[in-house]
C-alpha cells in the first residue's frame, strides 16, 4: 500500500500557516516600532512547488506526476507596501488593518485544512471497519 499524501501536505501547510501566523504577529507587536519593515512568507504555492509529492500513475491515460525532490523551506521576505498605509513617518510599514486581515486569513485556512484532515481520517476508519 502507497502511502497518503494528504496527511503530509496537510501537515505541510499546517508548518506554513504557523510561522505565517508568527511573522504576522511580530509585525503587529512592532506596529509602533520605528523604521520597522512588515514581513511576510512566501505563498505556499511556492512550498508546494518545491515539495516532493509522488503520484501514481495506474492508467496510461493518466498524467505523469514529475518526481522533483526539494525541503519547500518557508521563506520570510519583506512584505509588500500597503496602498493605504505606505510609509509612515517613523519609517515602519506595518499596516495594521492589513495584518489583522491576515490573521483572520490564517485561521480560516488552518480552520479548513483541520477539517479536512479530519473528515479524510473519518472515511479511512470507516473503509477499515468494513
């Protein structure tokens, strides 16, 4: 039996949204900090484009999944300037509409990612009880 990649890309974006969810909490506790740069992470297409995630080809009519190897490190880069907000004159860029957006981003993924994981582990015990 293959194993399950979707408790790993799961696990994956879990790691993802974790450190999103801490860049963007520094950058609220620096919201007054002088000359203070927002940050952010990568998307995580970025990390998936990266990640190693093998696929079986059963039918000749099904595509061939690249077999590409890679760690998909999270990256943290300097986010982009809000239009709202800019630079502000202490020199900080940190908008603080912006990252409470994101927080809110950030649980509503994490809130869905759970749930799938669960609802997936729930039809797995359920053909394993048959």
């Amino acid at each position: 039996m293959q194993p399950i990649q979707l408790f790993d890309l799961a696990s994956r974006q879990a790691e993802w949204l974790s450190v999103r969810q801490e860049v963007v909490a520094g950058n609220i506790a620096n919201a007054n900090t002088p000359k203070f740069r927002a940050k952010d992470v990568t998307p995580f297409q970025s990390v998936l484009e990266s990640q190693t995630i093998g696929m079986a080809k059963t039918n000749p009519a099904h595509f061939s999944g690249s077999e590409f190897s890679g760690t998909g490190n999270i990256g943290v880069e300097e986010a982009p300037l809000a239009q709202e907000i800019g630079v502000q004159e202490s020199g900080n860029t940190v908008g603080l509409e912006q990252e409470l957006t994101k927080t809110g981003e950030i649980q509503r993924q994490y809130s869905l990612n759970t749930a799938l994981v669960s609802s997936f582990h729930r039809m797995m015990l359920m053909t394993v009880k048959t």
